[in-house]
C-alpha cells in the first residue's frame, strides 16, 4: 500500500473519530465539515483539502482535522472570537509561529491591541493545526451567522508552515 492511501485512510478514521465523539457529546455537540484549495509557494492549485470539525458544547471551540491531497493530516484546535474572548483564549494561536497573521485581513497593529482583535474578530473562527514532522497550519474563517457558530458555515483561508496556503476555505454543519 502507498504512504498516500495508507494516511488518507488514517484520515477517514481520524475523521469517523472525530465526529463520532460529537455524536457520543449527544445533541448540545455540533459536528461538520469542510473544503478549500491546496495552492503552492507559486500559487499553483495542488487539490482538494477536506476538514472535519466537532465543537464543544457552547460552539465557540473545539477541535479541528484538515487532509491534504497528498495525505498529509494536519489536526488541532478552533476558537469562535467573541465579545467575551479573554486574551489568554486568543494565546495560543498567536506563540505558536513567532509572528502574527490574520488570514490574510491584514491587521499588522492587532498582536499588540487585544481589544482591537476581539472586536475586529468577532464572528470569526480562528484555528490552529499540528501536522506531520513539525508543520504547522492556522486559519481563519468568517462565519456565515456568528450567534450559530461554526454549524451555520463559513469561508476563509489558511497558511502552512510549509509557505502552501489554502485558499477557498469553507466550513458547514451536518445537517441531522
């Protein structure tokens, strides 16, 4: 078996994972999925990135799983910026690169105005991903009604660590 299919299959188990804890959390749980474009250093479209995403409880967090054409399985965390968002919530998303990035909105004075990225981010979705040796992927999504979370869908992009980006990012709900 290919390494290619061998961690596509990885994923489709990582994802049924996923999401059958969303069904285990019971009705509070909201579950989804999603799609956007792989495109390289030089912008040339690589394929099909699939997401799948299970939120906690209150919707304004949970976990995350993107596959990329060639299989690699990038997982992590999502946060839904709200009014009430603490800069301790926000953390993690910005330590994590070094330097800032707002999905491409093109904030540069927001990492040092807390206030000015909770208010410019509300109704955003901003995820942070972990995948093989090390790379690293973030996202930022604008959600389509922010009062439904990340069930009522949302478009955005992403950037890897590698210099790839995924661009025409969306995420839906599953509808039950």
């Amino acid at each position: 078996m290919r390494p290619e299919r061998r961690q596509g299959s990885i994923h489709r188990n990582g994802a049924a994972a996923l999401l059958g804890s969303a069904l285990a959390l019971g009705a509070c749980a909201t579950s989804g999925s999603g799609r956007g474009e792989l495109q390289t250093v030089g912008k040339q479209r690589e394929g099909d990135v699939e997401f799948a995403w299970v939120a906690e409880p209150d919707a304004t967090s949970g976990d995350i799983a993107a596959t990329l054409p060639d299989g690699r399985v990038f997982r992590g965390s999502f946060l839904q910026v709200t009014s009430t968002t603490l800069g301790t919530d926000i953390s993690p998303y910005w330590t994590t690169w070094g330097h800032t990035w707002y999905g491409g909105y093109g904030y540069p004075d927001m990492y040092y105005d807390y206030p000015g990225f909770v208010r410019t981010y509300s109704g955003r979705v901003i995820a942070q991903l972990e995948g093989p040796e090390g790379q690293r992927m973030r996202c930022a999504f604008v959600l389509a009604r922010p009062e439904d979370g990340p069930a009522s869908g949302g478009m955005g992009d992403c950037e890897l660590s590698t210099g790839e980006a995924i661009e025409y990012a969306t995420l839906r709900g599953e509808d039950d």
